[in-house]
C-alpha cells in the first residue's frame, strides 16, 4: 500500500525593497493602511505596483503629433499596392490554402 500525499505548490520568489522615508511620510502610510483595513507592507505594495503599471501604460501609449495622425490615418484609408514580392507570397499562401 502506497502513501498518497498532496504536493504543495511551490513558493513564490519573492524580493526585498528597503525605502528611507520620513517620519510624517510613514505615518500618512500608517493611517492609510489602517482606514483601508491592511497591512501597511500590503497598502504600500499596492500603491506601487499600481504606480509601476501606470507608469508602464503611459510609456506604451503611442503619441503622434497632428500630422503624423493624419498620415497613419491616410495609410490605412488608402493603403500602398503591395509590392511584386509581397504579392507573390500572397498569391502561394492563396494557392497553398486552395490545394488543402
């Protein structure tokens, strides 16, 4: 008769951030993570994973100047004839799906 035991599923790695803040700094953190009902590490990790998202998103966005909005805009209203090359790999892939 064997033993049947249930694996655990393995920790998550984790790391260690250490911040010098001001007195009044910690105790705005403090009173924030108590009327929220948390822990302070889990308010403070929060607020900064959100921060780190947000910071991210802003840098992802796409910022084109007027022109450049408009021409983007132009390309996809009226976009270029596909050069010979890519009209022949267009033509074989139509051809490759026809023959299945």
């Amino acid at each position: 008769m064997t033993a049947i035991t249930s694996a655990k599923p393995a920790p998550k790695a984790s790391a260690r951030l250490e911040a010098r803040i001001s007195a009044d700094l910690h105790a705005m953190l403090k009173r924030a993570a108590e009327l929220q009902g948390r822990t302070m590490t889990d308010f403070v990790v929060s607020a900064v994973q959100t921060a780190a998202l947000q910071a991210i998103d802003q840098q992802e966005v796409i910022r084109l100047s007027l022109t450049d909005q408009e021409r983007f805009a132009d390309a996809l209203l009226s976009p270029p004839a596909a050069p010979p090359a890519l009209r022949r790999a267009l033509d074989r892939h139509d051809d490759l799906l026809r023959s299945e």
